[in-house]
C-alpha cells in the first residue's frame, strides 16, 4: 500500500481494516499538524466509484489541508469486472473496497446512499424512479447534515453533458440536497439527532474528456498539479495511484507531473470568483478557536522531526483547549469531535506508541472460545502509563503499569464470544433488495463505506495526565512464504455454512439432476443434517443427509437428485443445516461467497442458501464446445447445464491442437479486451468458421482509451458505445425465419420478457462495407458466425 496511506480520516496513526497498524513518518507526522490547524471541509459528489476526481481531492486533502469527502451515491453493482467473474452486490463489495484504498492513497474520506448500481440509464427520470428519489434525496441531506461541508463540488452538471443517467441524476440529486439540508421541514426526522446546515457554494467540477469540453476561461480555475515536497509527489503522481486502484474497471492511470488546472462552475450560493471566498478556514471561526490555532502553530514551531516526543505536553495541553471548546455553533460539535480524533491520533504518533491485537484464528463463532493476544510498545521512550486493557466481551483490569522504552509487551485472553453475536456481512447486504435500492433499517449506518471491526480491544492510556482510550481493532495476521506478513479482516460466522456450485438448475428434459452441497466448518466437532425444501412439484432424493466434521475448516461434499416439475415451470430451492451440540445448537441456512485479490482486503458476503430451478422446453444441437476464457463468467458452467461438453482453450490450446472437434467455439466476456493473444489466432479462428465451424463472440467493450484494435470476425466492424437501456423495450425480429431465431430452439420475443438491466449494451457498429471475408460468406449460417 502506498505511503501516503497516513491520510485516512485521522491523519496519525491509522488501523487500515484488515491491515496492519500503519506508523506515520516524520514528514507525515507535520502534515498532519498543519491539517489540525485548518478547519473546514468539502465535499465531492458523483455517481460511482471512478468517477470521482482523485487528482482535485488528493489536492483539497494533502495541500489545501482540508476534511475531504467524496460521497459516490452507488457502490457500482452494475458495472463490469475486468479482474474476475464477480457481478451485481459482489462486484458492488469490490468496488467500494477498491474506492476504500484510493480513499487511503489520496486522503478523502469516502460515503455511500443506500442506492443500487442497476447498470447503464439513458436519463436521470429512469434513474430516480429506480432509485426512490426522496430515499436517496434523504441519504444525501443525511450525510451533508453529519459531514457539514463548506463546499459542495459535483462531478456532473444537471443538464447531461454527463451522459449516463446516474451521472445526472447525481447532479441533479446534489443541487435538491444543497437546498434541503438547510431546511428544518425537510426530512425532520433526521433532526432528533442531527442539526440542519446550510454549504454555502454548489459548484460543477467542469470537464474535457470523452469528447466533450465544458470549460471555460470565464470559469474558476485552480492549479492542481504542484508538487508537496513533504511527500515527495506532485498531486497528479498521487492522483493516478489513487485512481489505479479501480483495478476491476481497468482504470490503471498514468501519473502526471507539472501544472494541471481544474475548473468550477458555480451553480449555488452567493456569487464568488474562488472556491472557498469568504469561507474562514482557521480556528477563527469557532469561539475560543484563537487560543487554539496559537497553541497548534507554536507546536508546529517546536516539532523536531528526530524527537517527535518533546513537543507531547503541548499536544495533550491543545487536547484539553479542544475538549473545553463551547458547544454554541451548528458546527461547532462536529468539529470539536473530528480534532480531538486528529489530536489523540498525534498524541499517540508522536509519542512512539503501537498497539495491536489479534485473534488466534480469522474465524470467530458465537457460543465459542476465542484467543485474543493485544501487544504495546513504547518506542520513542516517552512517559507512558497503561492504565487497563478491555478486551472484547471481557474485562481485563491491570495495575497502572509505566511502558519501559522499546519493551514489547502481550496479554493473552480467552473470551467466549456471545451466543447472540451477529454474523459479518457487509450492512447494506443483510437483507435483500430490489433492483434501485439497498435495504438499510438502521439509518444510523446510512453513508458509512462499511462495517465496523468485528470486535475490538481497547488501550487506556495516560500521558502527561491526560487519559485516552485506544481502539484497535481485531485483525487477523500471519506469514505467507511469498508475501510475507499478511493481514485480513476477523469474522463472525455461523458454526457452518453450506454452499452450492450454481445458482440456477436448469433442466431441459425430465431427467434428475444431482446437485452437491458443500458443508464446511467454521469451528471444531459440528454434527448434524442437511435439510433440502423444494418448491411444490418439484423432489428431492438424498441418500444420506448427516454429517460430522470434527475439525475446523474441514468440509464435506453431500448429494441430492433433484427431480423436475413435469411442466414448464420455475421453483426454488433451499438448503438448511440442523446442528446438534450444546454452544451452537439450532438451524443455519448461510451460504458463503468469498472475494480475495492482492490489491483490496478479504471479502466475503453471507446469503441465503437457495438454487433456482428452471424447467424449460431447451434442445441442443452438437456436443462438444471449446471455450474462450475472457475476464470470467459463469457462460462455462451454465452451458454444462444444458448437456454440453466444455473444453477450456488456453494460449497453448489454441496454438497446437485442432479446432475441428467442436461443434462451436465460444470467446468470454471481454476476451478481446482482455487476451492480447487471440489476435495471434485469429486466422486460425477464420480458418475454423470457413471450414464450416461456429464461433460466438461475447461481449467486448472500446474503453476511455480507444477501440479495439483486434480482428474478431470475418467481416470488418467496430464496436460502438451505443445501448439500449430500457428493460421493457419492445423487442422485434426483423426475420422471424432466419435459422438462428429457429434452431436448435426457436426465439421469440417472449424470451425478453422479464429482462433485467439494458436489452443490449456496446452493439457492434455497421461492418465498413462492402468488404468482403476472403471465403465464401454467402449467409450468416452458412458459414455460422455470429456476434452476441
């Protein structure tokens, strides 16, 4: 991770969730002392993640020293993944981690609404009826009402310039909650706990990409470019960092150097000619903030970066002046809250201090025994009592101990973790939700990017008098023989968790089907049974359903046939585990879907243990398919279903075997994009289609950096960005009798009832005719290549 990670939220001393305790350096340690004495805030709006700005808000946090925030109204469900197979909610999970550690490279603070990425929207009118626009309105006031910025920049104008239709509405829901958040009669409930507040300018963060300028010279421009020699990075280096952990998106970005201008139109608020007119920045603006911004600049005098602990007294006496701050102001407690954060964080930094604490396992299960270790070293030798430690669910008392210079010390404790203990998951997800909007009953967790940790430990410290409680939270660590030191997240699981591989069933006959469940342990010596419900028609038959598994993580693989309605019919079915045993006895229906790439934390999300069942009238025609892979998709698994043979064609395959043994051969989703090598077999792959072969091309995309650059098909064609985004299109087959409507099964325009998402995303443009294929091509049948 990079080294400017010291710019998450506290700017000090940092616990990364499922990363270790990160120690800033000395030129972070007065960055942060110079961000204490500024007080104000932005706050940057758009739609998904990527879309924000990272060079602007590395800018606003690193430079200008101000609390940045950047609120994406989705988690971008709906886009596509480069990197795997993931789609909908996990791709949603990938991707806010993945805004999560650019958040952590450029220092912004990151927010979320409850609304759902339902792909590619033409207008902001199908966008917020998806959405419930007063839902996510409400969101949005909730969020600037917590945050209380000075400035509100938008990614996107109101007016569409910003094509997608998320995009403006994201706009247009900005402008409405700008306005709203100031009213008293606008979603009053939330003033129980909140205060209305009133930013006072709107801006549209103006733009020259995809086509389109809408800067202008008569707009405000800043200079973002410049370079911070404290961290050795102009903001265009930090900004592409940032933005290159967009990894699923295939946002990787090269770093700039030198001037760079961003430029703002003002949308509300009193007339100005710069972003932040007339807006006090300094503890001025807070009663009894004068005193304050004197002691904070005499600290910043004093600090020597080879002695970071001389200047403590005046760092815990800035703590005390902060806490005894009048509450007299809307804003005033939100910023009393955020510098006595930012000033603890110092205080620990500065005094050398690193706590930890860790469990035995990265698996916890309620009802049962966890060994916790938390570990503190005084490294700068300063004057250090540990007054107690709390452990989770267990109180360890100490006797006032005074920390010995560089001396390591642990405490071991065995806690049983309660019985009632929720389960991890990402929030947004414990409940399902319609396409549009997440279901979130705890408004309190509305805006947050995610969970807390699942427990943690608490360090009582006393400095200079001064008494403070540390938090660290429980991360699992260990050693892996290639990485190193590896970090992830601690989890609350359910004693078992039972999985299957699909999440359709698809019968095109009358023929059962066996289905595996795969039961793992998530703790030692759980027995029980699996119990299998059908929907009506539909049967089950299992040989055996009983189980034990004495061990942690051992699994086991049990059988069931599934026996088909005798009609053409949907149906679903579910999966429970009965275990027996006096901590966890009861009935568990989780099943567990885990995330893990280099770039972001371990994820994983906690669901219903259910299939889809689909009885269809389905034929096939040939047996033998070889498959392309692109960057994953489940098209491999789905066409086992229906009864064919699947060979996966790798580089080697495809340079040294015949292609004649198959009766189609199929490139994955994103192949060409993704594959630099198939260009190297496209003769091979016409020479297949000329000899009477069929290939199917899935989807591919031009991205930001241009088209395609491949051959795919015997006829010359581009690849356009054009859509059709309306799910209820009316659908019509232009040649009813063409063979490929008509074998081996016949489509019509029934088969797009209940569409999910866009009828059609990135068609393929007009072939550049009237170039022909250098074989005979007298049909699209004829020689059977098709683009889907």
């Amino acid at each position: 991770m990079a080294k400017n990670i010291i710019w998450l939220l506290l700017l000090s001393v940092v616990v990364v969730k499922a990363q270790q305790v990160v120690q800033p350096d000395a030129s972070q340690i007065i960055q942060a002392l110079k961000k204490l004495n500024t007080v104000g805030s932005v706050l940057y709006i758009a739609a998904h993640p990527d879309d924000e700005n990272t060079r602007l808000l590395s800018y606003l946090a690193s430079e200008k020293k101000l609390r940045t925030g950047y609120l994406s109204i989705t988690r971008g469900d709906g886009g596509q993944n480069l990197i795997g197979k993931e789609q909908g909610d996990l791709l949603g999970l990938i991707r806010t981690q993945e805004l999560l550690a650019a958040r952590r490279i450029d220092g912004a603070e990151q927010f979320f609404t409850r609304a759902n990425d339902f792909g590619y929207s033409k207008n902001p009118e199908e966008t917020l009826k998806f959405w419930n626009h007063d839902s996510i309105l409400g969101d949005m006031v909730r969020i600037i009402r917590q945050f209380k910025p000075d400035v509100i920049i938008c990614r996107f104008p109101t007016t569409g310039e910003g094509g997608h239709g998320h995009h403006t509405a994201s706009a247009i829901l900005a402008s409405e909650a700008f306005e709203a958040a100031a009213m008293p009669d606008r979603f009053p409930e939330q003033l129980k706990d909140l205060t209305i507040w009133e930013t006072k300018y709107l801006y549209w963060n103006t733009f020259n990409f995809g086509g389109k300028n809408t800067t202008s010279e008569d707009q405000i421009k800043v200079d973002v470019g410049v370079y911070n020699p404290l961290l050795g990075k102009s903001y265009g280096e930090i900004a592409a960092e940032s933005r290159s952990m967009h990894k699923s998106q295939g946002f990787g970005s090269a770093k700039t150097r030198g001037t760079s201008l961003e430029y703002f139109k003002q949308i509300k608020g009193k007339t100005v000619n710069s972003l932040f007119e007339n807006i006090d920045q300094s503890w001025n603006r807070l009663e009894g903030g004068r005193e304050i911004e004197t002691s904070i600049s005499a600290c910043i005098a004093k600090y020597n970066p080879q002695s970071p602990e001389k200047i403590l007294p005046e760092l815990t006496a800035i703590y005390r002046q902060i806490q005894a701050l009048p509450l007299n102001k809307k804003e005033s407690p939100n910023w009393k809250q955020q510098k006595m954060k930012e000033t603890e964080s110092l205080i620990v930094a500065c005094a050398g201090l690193w706590m930890e604490a860790y469990p035995a396992d990265y698996i916890g299960v309620p009802g049962k025994e966890l060994e916790i270790t938390a570990q503190m070293v005084n490294r700068n030798g300063s004057k250090v009592k540990l007054n107690k430690i709390t452990f989770p669910w267990k109180t360890d008392s100490l006797t006032k101990l005074e920390l010995k210079a560089d001396e390591l010390l642990s405490w071991k404790q065995s806690v049983k973790i309660p019985a009632n203990t929720a389960y991890s998951n990402p929030y947004w997800l414990n409940k399902k939700h319609e396409i549009g909007i997440y279901q979130v009953p705890d408004v309190s967790l509305i805006g947050r990017p995610e969970n807390d940790f699942a427990a943690k430990v608490i360090f009582e410290i006393e400095i200079d008098g001064l008494v403070l409680n540390i938090e660290r939270g429980l991360t699992y660590k260990y050693t892996d023989p290639v990485k190193g030191e590896v970090y992830r997240p601690f989890e609350i699981l359910p004693p078992a968790t039972v999985n299957m591989a699909e999440k359709v069933l698809l019968f095109g006959d009358n023929k059962p089907k066996t289905v595996q469940f795969t039961i793992k342990a998530n703790t030692a010596d759980v027995h029980g049974a699996l119990e299998i419900r059908a929907s009506d028609g539909w049967k089950v038959e299992m040989k055996s359903k009983e189980f034990h598994l004495k061990e942690k993580g051992e699994e086991v693989v049990l059988e069931a046939n599934i026996i088909p309605a005798s009609a053409k019919s949907e149906g679903t079915l579910s999966a429970s585990l009965q275990i027996f045993g006096e901590d966890v006895a009861g009935v568990y229906t989780k099943s567990i879907a885990r995330i893990e790439y280099d770039h972001i934390p371990y994820q994983f999300i906690l669901s219903d243990a259910e299939m889809r069942l689909v009885k269809a009238d389905l034929k096939i025609a040939g047996t033998h398919i070889g498959y392309i892979p692109g960057a994953g998709d489940d098209i491999p698994a789905c066409l086992k279903q229906v009864g064919y043979d699947v060979t996966m064609l790798d580089d080697n395959a495809l340079t040294h075997e015949s292609l004649s043994g198959f009766d189609a051969i199929v490139t994955g989703i994103r192949a060409y994009n993704t594959n630099e090598r198939l260009q190297a077999h496209y003769e091979k792959l016409m020479a297949y289609i000329k000899q009477g072969g069929n290939l199917i091309v899935q989807y591919n995309t031009n991205n930001r950096f241009g088209p395609i650059l491949s051959k795919i098909g015997p006829y010359p064609f581009t690849i356009s960005r054009d859509r059709v985004t309306d799910e209820t299109a009316e659908v019509k087959m232009t040649n009813a009798l063409h063979p490929v409507l008509n074998f081996p099964n016949k489509i019509s325009e029934d088969d797009f009832k209940g569409w999910i998402q866009e009828r059609g995303s990135i068609l393929p443009a007009s072939a550049i005719a009237p170039i022909k294929p250098s074989f005979p091509c007298t049909t699209l049948m004829k020689n059977r290549w098709t683009e889907a």
